[in-house]
C-alpha cells in the first residue's frame, strides 16, 4: 500500500539489504571523508603543508578509479556478497597502515593502498542496492544508502575529531579499522548472497569497459556523475582549513559544526529521495543544484559573522548532498540486469577520478598565506557554480533519453 504522499514503501527484506549495505558504505567513506576533517591535525603533526592536503585527499579517489576500473569486467561475475566482503577486509588493513604513516610520502602511499579496495567495495554495494530494490522506490532507497555520508558527518567526524585531540591523529584511522572488520563480520554473518544477476549468461561473459562507454546514456549519465563529483571535491577538501584560518572558528567547534552540517544533510537526502519516487529525478536535481551553487557563492565568497557560519556550512551540506540523491537516482535506470556491477563501477572510476580533478585543482587554485588563510576563492567559487548550473541541463537530457527508452507502462524515472 502506497504511504500518505504516494510512494510504496520499502519491504522487510529490502530493509535489511539497504541497512546492511548502508553499513557497509558508512564504514567506507569513514575510511574516505575522515582525512577532509583531520586534514589541519595530522598536517601539523607530520610537517605537510596545509596546500598540500588536496593531494592528500586526492590520492584516495584516484587509487578507487584504478581499483575499480580494473574490477569492472569481472563485477557482474561473481556473488555480490563474496566481493564486497573481500574488498572491506582489505580497505580495513590499508586504514591500519595508514596510522604508521611518518610523513607526506608514506601517508599518501597508504591512501592510495586504501583506495585500491574501497572503490570496488562501493561500486559493488550500489550495485546490490539496485538489483534488490525495484525503481519504483529506488529514490527513498537511494537516500538511506547515501545517508551513510550524512551519519558519518553528524556522528563519525565528530568522534574522529574527538579521538584525533585525545589520542592523536593516528587514533581515527585505527578506530576506522576495527569497524571495518566489524562490519565484515556482520555483513558475513547477515547479509544472504546476491546472485541472481549469475542466470543471465551475459553475466557471466562480463561487461567491458568499451562496452559500457559505447552505450550513449551510459557516457551521459557518466558525464553527470563526473560533474557533480567534481564539484563537491572542488570545495569540500579545504573546508575545514577555510573555516579555521579564513573565518577563525575555533577548533573545538569544528566537530559541533559537521555534525550539525550532517544532520541537515541526512535529512534533504531522505526528502530527496522521497520526491524523486514521487516526481522524478529532475526537478529535485535542478533545485538542490541551483541552491547549492547560490549558497557556496554567499558563504565562500562574503566571510559571513560568527553566527552565519553556522547557517552557511548547514545550508551548504544540505544542499549539495541532497542533489547526489537525485542524480544517482536517475543514473540507476540506465544499466541493464547483466551490467548493473560493470556500469556501478566504471561510475565509481569516473566518480573517484572527478573528485581527485577537483581535489588537485582546488590545491592548485588556493595558496596559503603567511598566517595559513587560504586565498584563491573567487576563481574557485566561479568554477563551483559553472560545473553546478551544468549538472541540470545533463540530467534534463539523460531523464529525455530513457523515458523514450522505455516501454509503454515501465517506470521511467521513479514515476509509476
């Protein structure tokens, strides 16, 4: 039965699937968005430069491309539980690693170790998302899974921050360890294999990359994720710099401020997700972009008082997470059954390769001054708001291309 605003809920089994798999990224991203956070800690304490720390983050991503470029022909075959098991079980020791790190040189080489399996443990879980959930629903689905952003924002970075002023640096990385291999022992205990896609025999064959990238939609909806991803990196990895040396909020509101930012995040996305059922993928897409590229203009640009920092990051997150809803709603449509792993993963490649384009690209347009203010913003917020006003015209033509792709009576977008 449809709720009260018209969408059909999720079912028991669907449930346990998305919670399980919502574990599961949480603890990988963790192991990702943790380093954005502590970026001015273990800076200080290993003698990087704060410019320096784009790469940092960068180095992450770009490895993720690499892994799951080259996990791509073999994703869709093999049971889906068995592989995301394998790669958590690695990206738990590259986070153990990474806390015996000595300087800017080893520090990246763990995290680009680390990033080798966490992109194919990602790619590989969205994919058992949308085998298990029909479209239907996929949007409220979406925004559970991807909530696991917005839970680690209002309660993972803020105990890192906790555990990094306590213990040192190293502690978070360790802490990110252990609950890896807790969610490996779950997820193997709980979660039943996923091998329906294995009847059909083009499955088994494998999809290429060249297969993949042949397919217009697929290229466009590649090209959507590659914007937005860009985008979000452009920003995200110098926030925590911007905010203590540009706007002098003091570090112990750092881990307060992500979690407030978070909370708001989880809940656009789960809005999100509900009216892309609803409505479709655009119009929440189109809105959430718009908004986002007027509130970075406000709050990169304009150094707002005290109280408006607060406002602006909160409105930001929430704004800028919400639209990842949307868009990765709408991108769920285009694979087929055969190539659901294949396509997840060469968009995770593509994703994890734009947030390292703008990772670099921020450090490159942002210098340090003397008392470490970050200057370089006007040039990197005019970037920010072209790559955001982009990211509706392509989901406008993607949502145009499948609607004519579908059969008569098919759902098309999250509308029945």
């Amino acid at each position: 039965m449809p709720d009260e605003d018209g969408t059909i809920p999720v079912t028991r089994h669907e449930r346990l699937v998305i919670a399980l798999v919502t574990l599961l990224q949480f603890a990988v991203i963790m192991g990702f968005t943790m380093v954005m956070a502590l970026g001015p800690d273990f800076a200080q304490s290993l003698g990087i430069p704060l410019d320096h720390l784009g790469y940092i983050v960068g180095s992450y991503p770009l490895a993720a491309a690499v892994g799951t470029l080259l996990w791509t022909r073999h994703a869709d075959r093999f049971d889906r539980r068995w592989a995301v098991l394998g790669f958590l079980f690695g990206a738990a020791l590259c986070h153990l690693i990474a806390s015996f790190a000595t300087g800017f040189e080893t520090l990246l080489a763990a995290r680009m170790l680390g990033g080798l399996f966490g992109g194919p443990a990602a790619a590989t879980a969205l994919a058992i998302v949308i085998d298990v959930v029909p479209g239907i629903r996929r949007g409220r689905a979406m925004g559970m899974v991807m909530g696991a952003f917005s839970v680690a924002s209002v309660l993972g970075l803020p105990f890192a921050l906790w555990l990094s002023e306590g213990f040192g640096w190293q502690a978070p990385f360790r802490a990110v360890a252990l609950l890896a291999l807790l969610v490996c022992g779950l997820l193997a205990w709980v979660l039943p294999p996923i091998r329906g896609h294995l009847d059909n025999p083009r499955s088994r064959a494998g999809t290429s990359i060249a297969t993949i990238l042949a397919q217009p939609n697929h290229r466009l909806g590649l090209a959507l994720i590659a914007t937005a991803m860009f985008s979000n990196f452009l920003v995200i990895p110098n926030l925590s710099s911007y905010l203590l040396f540009n706007l002098d909020l003091p570090r112990e509101d750092l881990g307060g401020l992500y979690m407030i930012g978070g909370g708001l995040s989880l809940v656009g996305m789960q809005l999100t997700g509900r009216l892309c059922d609803r409505f479709g993928s655009v119009w929440p897409g189109t809105i959430t972009c718009l908004l986002t590229a007027l509130v970075g203009w406000a709050f990169l640009l304009h150094s707002p008082g005290p109280s408006l920092v607060w406002v602006g990051f909160g409105a930001y997150m929430l704004f800028s997470s919400a639209r990842r809803v949307a868009q990765n709603t709408l991108n769920s449509f285009i694979p087929a059954e055969h190539e659901r792993a294949a396509f997840t993963s060469t968009q995770s490649a593509v994703q994890h390769l734009s947030s390292a384009a703008g990772s670099y690209l921020g450090a490159a347009l942002l210098v340090s001054s003397p008392g470490g203010a970050l200057e370089g913003m006007p040039l990197l917020v005019a970037v920010l708001v072209v790559a955001l006003v982009i990211q509706p015209v392509l989901m406008g033509w993607l949502a145009r291309r499948l609607a004519r792709r579908a059969s008569a009576g098919s759902p098309v977008d999250g509308r029945r």
